[in-house]
C-alpha cells in the first residue's frame, strides 16, 4: 500500500531553520517527481517546490526561493524539505505529495501532513 | 503567473441533488500540440489531506464514484456532483499544472448539506 509520511514539523522562531522529512513505501520512489504542498489553517492550497524522479531537477514557487531547499535520497525512499530563514507567514501544514504517471504536477497521492509553527 | 479563481466559495445542496463549481483560469490551459486541458480537481474533507479526484479536466482518477465528473476546455471549468452524499462534505480545489511552475490552485468551494 502506497504510503507518505512527514516528519520533522514543530515550532521554530522567526529566522530559524527546520528540515522536513516525507517517507515513501509501497511504490517506486527514484521513479516520481514530488513535492510539497502547504496549507496555512482555514486557507487553501499553495505549491511550494517539486522535484524530479531520476535527474533531482528542482522547482520553487517564488514565495521560498532562496530559503527552502528540496532534496531527496532515492536510496532512502526520503524527500526532504530545508527550510531557513523561516517567516510567520511560513506557517502552515506541510504536505508531501506523489506526482502522477502522466504529469508530475498533478499530485497523485498526498501524506497526512506535519505542521510548521513560526513563531517568538 | 497562472491565476486559478473559483465560484461560488460556498455551496449548500441537498442530499441527493446536483452541485456545481467553477473554475476560471486567467490564461488557456488547453495544450495545442496534444488538445488537453491540464486541470485537476481534489477534494479535501475535514481532517484529511486532499484527494485527486479528476485530471485533464475531465479523467476521473481510478476509485473516483462516476457521481463526480469534470468538464471544461481552455479558461472555464465545472466540477459537477451528481446526486450528493453526506460523505462529498469537502472543499473542492482546481489546479492547473500547465507547463512551467507555479503550479496553482484555486481558492476553494465549501460544499455543505443543506
């Protein structure tokens, strides 16, 4: 059974840094592109970075260019996200996200999330 | 960018009746060279992380009820709820993944029972 799950989310002060971690199990890993996905509480969805399956060609939404990284360790079935330079308006719940067979971008299976707090 | 807008935010329908949201992109998500519009549609029920329910406007994805069904080409969009349920209680989001990132999604439809 395809399963996503997050860790690493909790509470951080503004300018700080945290690293997110997605498990994957129950498909091909190195084969997807994936990404993450926020949700501040009673907001909607914003995109925040993808990656590729094989060649790790990473994209941002401008939002967090600069200050989060996303990687990957296909050898571990693991997305991470780096995150720094952390701002209120980061907070939200982050979710990982498996693309599709056909588009990487639509988001095919998605984690239950972990939640970011940024904050003094 | 992409701009994904949705009407209305909030829709109250009874059980067993038909709902309908829209979806209106600021640009074409019609692909020339294949004739796809690259649309998605999920759903988010309380709780839960959101679930792909429709892709290429109107493909439902596998395990989908065929109560769902998404139609649409180029800027305007419908995602139609045949014969409501009380577990289609949800916020409904499009998305478009037209080429190049940012890859956005619309505000969101609350979906209620009347």
């Amino acid at each position: 059974e395809l399963q996503l799950l997050e860790s690493g989310g909790g509470l951080v002060q503004p300018g700080g840094s945290l690293r997110l971690s997605c498990a994957a199990s129950g498909f091909t890993f190195s084969s997807y592109a994936m990404s993450w996905v926020r949700q501040a509480q009673g907001k909607g969805l914003e995109w925040v970075s993808s990656i590729s399956g094989r060649s790790g060609s990473t994209f941002y939404a401008d939002s967090v260019r600069g200050r989060f990284t996303i990687s990957r360790d296909n050898s571990k079935n693991t997305l991470y996200l780096q995150m720094s330079s952390l701002r209120a308006e980061d907070t939200a719940v982050y979710y990982c996200a498996k693309g599709s067979d056909i588009v990487p971008t639509i988001f095919h299976r998605w984690g239950q999330g972990t939640p970011v707090t940024v904050s003094s | 960018d992409i701009v994904m807008t949705q009407s209305p935010d909030s829709l109250a329908v009874s059980l067993g009746e038909r709902a309908s949201i829209n979806c209106k992109s600021s640009q074409s998500l019609l692909y020339s060279s294949n004739n796809k519009n690259y649309l998605a549609w999920y759903q988010q029920r309380p709780g839960q992380p959101p679930k792909l329910l429709i892709y290429w406007a109107s493909t439902r994805e596998s395990g989908v009820p065929d109560r769902f069904s998404g139609s649409g080409s180029g800027t305007d969009f419908t995602l139609t709820i045949n014969s409501l349920q009380a577990e289609d209680v949800a916020v409904y989001y499009c998305q478009q993944y037209y080429k190049t990132p940012p890859f956005t999604f619309g505000p969101g439809t609350k979906v209620h029972i009347k």
